[in-house]
C-alpha cells in the first residue's frame, strides 16, 4: 500500500467508525497500517498504540 492510499483508507475508516459502521479496533489496524507506509504524526503513533481492549475506551466519540 502506498502513503496515500494508507491515507484514503484510514480516512474511510474513520468515516464508517464515525457513523457506527466499525469497531474502534479497526481505526486502530488502519492507522499501523499507515504507519507502516511511512506516515507518521503524534496522533497516528499513540491511535497504533492503543490495545484492543483500550481502543473501547480511548477512542471517543467524533465531535
């Protein structure tokens, strides 16, 4: 996967997340995925470093 499509698909994660479509643990994978492409932001690293288990908790609602 390229930087911008790891991009489109955190950003598409984040949209069906938004509206109740996913998990929090799956903005979790897309955002090791982006990660892994090369992006990098203080957000994106502590989003990837949430557990599963804390995912629930740490990824509050959009607002």
């Amino acid at each position: 996967m390229t930087p911008d499509g790891a991009r489109a698909h955190l950003y598409d994660r984040a949209a069906l997340w938004a509206i109740g479509e996913l998990r929090a643990r799956d903005i979790v994978d897309a955002a090791c995925a982006a990660l892994v492409t090369g992006l990098d932001t203080p957000a994106l690293r502590v989003l990837a470093a949430c557990t599963y288990r804390a995912s629930r908790r740490r990824i509050g609602p959009v607002r």
